[in-house]
C-alpha cells in the first residue's frame, strides 16, 4: 500500500480522532499539551484519498542542550512510509530518538516489524493492561469479579459511601488535594499542579457523535456509526459522612472509559470507599455508552508479591478483566551515540531521584 502522508487540515479534526485509539492521540490531549508548553506535530496518511492513518508526535527538549526527543505514545502500527516521516521529522527537529509506544495488542499473528527499531530499556507505558467488557450485564460483571471485590464492594455500600459525577471547581480542588497527599504516602512521582489543572480546564464535558466513512486499522465496518466522543474527562468522588476520600478523573474516547489518574486519603480505609469507586465507574462507563473499561496498566502474568505496583495491580484484577499485552516500546534511534549516552545518562537519574524518594 502507497500511502500518501502530509499535516492535517484544521477541518480534518473529526477525521482524525476516528482514525487515532487512545486518548492520549486524541486531537483535544494534543491541544492541552500544547498549553502546556510541549510541541506537537501530527501527521495523516491517505491510501488513493482515504484517510488510513494518523499519529500524533510530542517533542520534548532535552535541559541545556540543542536536542530533543520525540514521543508517539499509544498509536497505530508504523508502517514504513510513516518511519520515513519520522526520520524527516526526528532530523529537522534534532531529535536523538523517537519512542513509539503503539496501542496494538500483541499475539502469535501479530508483532511489530523492525524497520530498524530498537526495544526500548525505558519504557514509559507499562506493557500490560486489564480490558473489561462493558457490554455484560451488571449481574454478569458481579459474577466474574473476585468474591473479595464482590464483598468490599457491599461492605462499602452499607456503610453509605456515596459516588457521583462531580466536574464542579470544589470537587476539583479535592482531587488536587487527595492527589498531593496520594503522591506521598505511596512514594511516586507524579505530574504537577499545573499540569492536571490545565488538563481538566481543556478536557471536562466535550462530547459529539461522528460517523465513520471509511475502514481503519481497528476493523470497523465503512458507514457505521458510532457513539463517538471527542477526548472527554469526568471527575468521579466517593464521598462518607460528607468527606470526600476518593477522586477519580476517568477519560473516554470512541467508546472506551480509561482510568488514568487516582487518588485517595488514608482516613477511613474500613469503609472500602475504592472498591465501590471502581465499580461505579463501571456501570458509569456503561451509562455513557462505553463497550470498554481499559483500566491504563497492570503488572504481567505472574506478577513479583513485592513489586511496590503489585497492590494496584490486585486491586484492578478483582473486577474480573482481560489481561491484555501490548509490543512494547520501541525507539528509533537517529543518533546512535547520543542515544547511548542518554541512557546511561537517565539511568543514573533515576537511580538518584528513587534514593532520594525513599530517603524522604
């Protein structure tokens, strides 16, 4: 196939967003990066005026230097014509590599080709996820999670703990604020202030309904119609006795919930107030008329007990999930020996910035 690849029109937005399948190649997500003081590039592909593919590309300046790197996180499978683009762009953009992060499940039939890719010793995205069916009824959903999932979940409503969609200013500002507190009982980093704020003021209530006019890369039929939302986030809190002890901010995108940002207090544990976050989350997911929960990363198969992510990774088994596996990531290496010295470089960062964590 001879694909056509150029930058989309402003009135190719629509056309864009139902090419792209994660949120995070949302049209919208691109613009709020762009607020955020990061580069943006995107670019679209046409097969004889079709429109067969899209990606959307950050650029990111590396601190006292003239280079930069560049991100695709969650997008399609490159094809060669689109590893060309990227080399134009890598090299008019001085970038050292390009990380690409496709949203592509792997299996037996189905692996990235080479295209002189590099597997990447630093991924950013974790490689696995849980997937819940959102078509099942709510009795099906109740039957297939864990029966400890299934008992927290009535612990919590019988001791009265209360869920709801909350996108108010107040609402936000508690979210902020279990956010900060979240961040440093479990000893992660996590992004600013800044950043969520100007997320959320870019992302709350968008919503439309697109038809699809053509195939893409995912199998959807030509003609059919979609329940199909421009990148929407939604402010989910579970509140006891008028406290709020869980925030939520969830996403969807062309008919799939995401659940990237979490937080919550350390008061009031007992009442199990996350496990019927989650759960109404589900059946929040099924009001909007989302097919899928992709619930943003899990731990493998067999995942290691100690691993400081292994709670997070139970927690979302509980609720009965498919674990899916991704290719992983790759980078496409433009400039080999700065590339080395780059991750050396971020290896010992890490190594410094983890110690320092812990040390706190």
């Amino acid at each position: 196939m001879h694909m056509e690849v150029r930058e989309p029109k402003e009135g190719e937005k629509k056309v864009f967003n139902t090419i792209v399948t994660h949120p995070l190649q949302a049209w919208e997500w691109g613009e709020f990066r762009e607020k955020t003081g990061i580069k943006v590039i995107r670019r679209i592909g046409f097969d004889k005026s079709k429109a067969v593919y899209a990606f959307q590309l950050t650029i990111h300046k590396i601190p006292r230097t003239k280079y930069t790197l560049g991100y695709i996180p969650k997008g399609l499978l490159p094809t060669q014509e689109i590893i060309e683009e990227l080399k134009k762009i890598g090299r008019k953009e001085n970038c050292i590599f390009i990380k690409l992060e496709p949203n592509v499940v792997r299996n037996q039939e189905l692996r990235i080709r080479n295209y002189g890719l590099q597997l990447s010793s630093h991924p950013l995205f974790t490689k696995f996820t849980f997937h819940l069916d959102l078509t099942k009824s709510e009795e099906e959903l109740l039957k297939n999670m864990h029966q400890k999932t299934r008992y927290n979940i009535r612990v919590a409503q019988k001791r009265g703990v209360e869920v709801m969609e909350d996108n108010s200013d107040k609402a936000f500002r508690n979210y902020l604020k279990l956010m900060e507190e979240t961040t440093k009982r479990q000893r992660y980093y996590a992004h600013d202030e800044e950043y969520h704020q100007k997320m959320w003021q870019m992302l709350k209530s968008q919503k439309s309904t697109l038809r699809l006019p053509f195939d893409n890369a995912q199998g959807r039929r030509s003609g059919q119609e979609v329940k199909s939302q421009k990148l929407s986030a939604h402010l989910l809190i579970a509140k006891y006795k008028g406290q709020v002890l869980v925030a939520w901010i969830v996403l969807i995108f062309n008919g799939v919930l995401y659940y990237p940002y979490g937080a919550s207090t350390s008061q009031h544990r007992e009442v199990m107030a996350s496990n019927l976050m989650m759960w109404e989350a589900i059946k929040f997911g099924q009001k909007m008329e989302c097919h899928t929960f992709d619930m943003w990363g899990s731990l493998g198969p067999n995942p290691n007990l100690k691993d400081p992510w292994y709670g997070f990774h139970r927690f979302k088994e509980g609720y009965g999930g498919e674990l899916i596996e991704f290719v992983g990531s790759y980078d496409l290496v433009l400039n080999p020996f700065l590339y080395k010295l780059y991750n050396l470089a971020h290896r010992a960062r890490w190594l410094y910035l983890r110690g320092k964590k812990l040390a706190g």
